[in-house]
C-alpha cells in the first residue's frame, strides 16, 4: 500500500520530471526571430536548475503547510476507522474460537478491513493529485521566471540541466537514468547559470533540501482476515 506522499517521494517525483521534461526556453527576443522566420544573429546560452529552485519552492512554506493540512485531514479520518479496528480486536480478546459473539466481531472486522482499505486508496489518490498541482504550479511559474531573466540579460536560450556535483540520490537504475537525462548540459560557464538568482528571487534560499527524510504518513492496509495494528499511528510526512 502506497503511501501519502513524504518528502522523499516528493523529491523523486521532481527528479523525474525533470528528467522527462529536460529542454530550452526560448527569450523573448529569440522567440520573436524564430516566429517571424529569422535566425538570431548571436546565441547567448544560459542555464538553470529547475529542479533544485522546484523543490526548494515545494518544501517551502509556501506550499507545505497546505499538504500537510490535507494529510492530516485524511490520517484523522482514517484514524477513526483504524481505531474500530483495533476496538475489535479488543473485545475479541478471550472469546472461544466457536463463539457466536466471535462470527460476528470478524464478519464486522472483515467489512470494516475492506472499508479502510478503499479510504486508504482515496487518500493516497487525492493527495498524490494534490502533490502533482503544486508541482505543477511551482514548475510552471520558475521556468516563466527563468525565460523572463534570460530575456532581461540578454540570453537567446535558456536550458534547464541539473547541475552541481555528479551525486546520485537514486538507488535502482530506473530512477538513476532519469538523473543522468536531467544532467542536458555537462558543461557552461558558472556565470551563465541563473539557478542562486531564481533562488532567491523565490525567496527560498534557506529552505534546507539535504535533511533526512522523516517517515511518511502511511496508511497501513489490513489484510481481510488478519489482525490489525492496533496502535498503528500515522506520522505527518516533510
């Protein structure tokens, strides 16, 4: 069972996307040249790490106080029906295995097993499209603001590549293709990189990306059948 979206889940959805999404954004001046059908005469290059400004902006207070709301908002409802479960399981503590008392607190706990399991899924759903929204929203205004201060000095294109050291932060080889495909440029001048700028235009510069990881939020799915943790309890994710 998936669990609502942690920090380390939201960095790795933002490591591949951008990965898949890689690619130029044109100047201003430049895409004017190009729509009328002419060459730019000089090409001035410039580059930005979409994904460490994107990240940044999502694990900043502007978006992470309203995951969180929603994450609490879906743990408390699932809360309650794990609490059932675990209520059930408490009455039929000492209860003889051929009990009639017993048929029925496990035809109540099989239903109630199913019930959780289906709210759980609905939970994980809507906040992982709840996720995809910021992400979405934070990418789209950074790569506006990036091809807005290219055009303000002077770029013809903008290139969004990785940057940094070479590190890795996947540990399968899926995910660790998809870095090496976000690193489009290995090397440009330090000068032309406009990542510490968006940086701090975004006023995110202190949002600190390099803590470990707390655990998610997750919801456990219970078997139908099998006995439930009764003290499970969630933990708000970063």
């Amino acid at each position: 069972m998936p669990a609502l979206l942690s920090r380390t889940s939201l960095i790795l959805a933002l490591a591949v996307g951008a990965a898949v999404g890689g690619g130029v954004f044109m100047a201003a001046a430049s895409s004017r040249a190009v729509a009328q059908g002419g060459v730019a005469t000089s090409q001035r290059i410039a580059t930005v790490d979409t994904l460490a400004v994107v990240e940044r902006m999502v694990l900043s207070d502007r978006y992470k106080p309203a995951r969180d709301r929603l994450t609490d908002e879906k743990n408390a409802g699932l809360k309650v029906m794990r609490d059932s479960i675990a209520s059930l399981e408490a009455r039929a503590q000492g209860m003889a295995p051929d009990s009639p008392e017993l048929r029925a607190l496990a035809q109540q706990y099989s239903q109630l097993s199913e019930s959780l399991q289906s709210e759980e899924q609905k939970a994980v759903a809507e906040q992982d499209a709840f996720n995809a929204q910021q992400i979405a929203e934070a990418y789209r205004l950074v790569t506006e603001a990036a091809a807005k201060l290219g055009n303000e000095r002077g770029y013809t294109h903008v290139v969004q590549t990785r940057g940094g050291e070479v590190t890795f932060r996947s540990r399968g080889v899926a995910g660790t293709i998809q870095e090496i495909l976000a690193r489009n440029v290995i090397s440009s001048p330090a000068g032309d990189d406009l990542t510490q700028t968006l940086i701090e235009q975004f006023g995110v510069a202190n949002v600190n990306v390099d803590l470990p990881p707390a655990a998610a939020a997750t919801p456990v799915a219970v078997p139908v059948g099998q006995p439930a943790p009764a003290t499970s309890e969630p933990v708000k994710p970063q």
